[in-house]
C-alpha cells in the first residue's frame, strides 16, 4: 500500500471518528392535520400509501403513524405524525398526485420537538 493511500484511509477514519463523537442533533418531530375534500379521503390515502411512504423510507423519513378522524365541517380529517421534515421530491410528488384537483382544503403543520420526560426522543 503506498504512503498516500495509507494516509487518505487515516484521515477518513478519523473523521468518521469525529462524526461519531459529534452530538446527535435534537429529535425532530412533524404533526399533520389535513382537511381532506370532501368524497376525497380514497385519494388521501392512496397519495400517502403508494407515493409517499415509499418515499420517505427511501430518504430515512421514520413516519410514526397515519390516522383518518371524522368531525370536520366537510368531511373527515387525516392525520400523521413523521419524524423528520418533507423532501423536494415529497413536495413535487403532491403536486403531481394533485393533477385532477385538489385532494384537501387546508393542512395544519406542527413542528414539534419532545419535552425531556416524552418517551418518544
């Protein structure tokens, strides 16, 4: 092995090493309330179900848990809980799953980070 490719393999594990001892940065945490439009739940579910889970466990995007509730003024709400932020490609994806109208009538974003005593950090 020469003295080059030795030193480049040194420099590399030490800044894994680096990495590795740097603070974890603080849980991040993304609660979602959507207005789904009226009749339009079936498209709601297949949007997150076939387009954007996949997506987001391809880019390490753990979602907590996905829920539909009754009791909006149109219809009925669907809610997750995911813990990390959207992707560009997330973002072109609801475009795109939005082509024929509207899927929702309004979202409600809340970006959360766990109290120190929450189970969930």
């Amino acid at each position: 092995m020469n003295i080059g490719f030795r030193i480049g393999l040194l420099i590399l594990a030490l800044s894994s090493a680096v990495r590795a001892a740097e603070p974890a940065a603080p849980p991040y945490f993304e609660l979602r309330l959507y207005a789904v439009t009226s009749n339009k739940m079936d498209g709601v579910l297949e949007r997150f179900r076939e387009t954007v889970e996949p997506v987001r466990r391809r880019h390490g995007i753990r979602t907590v848990g996905y829920w539909s509730a009754p009791g909006t003024t149109n219809g009925r709400a669907f809610v997750y809980l995911m813990a990390a932020a959207a992707t560009e490609e997330l973002q072109r994806l609801e475009k795109e799953t939005e082509k024929n109208g509207k899927l929702c009538s309004g979202v409600v974003a809340l970006k959360m980070t766990p109290a120190d005593f929450s189970a969930l950090k």
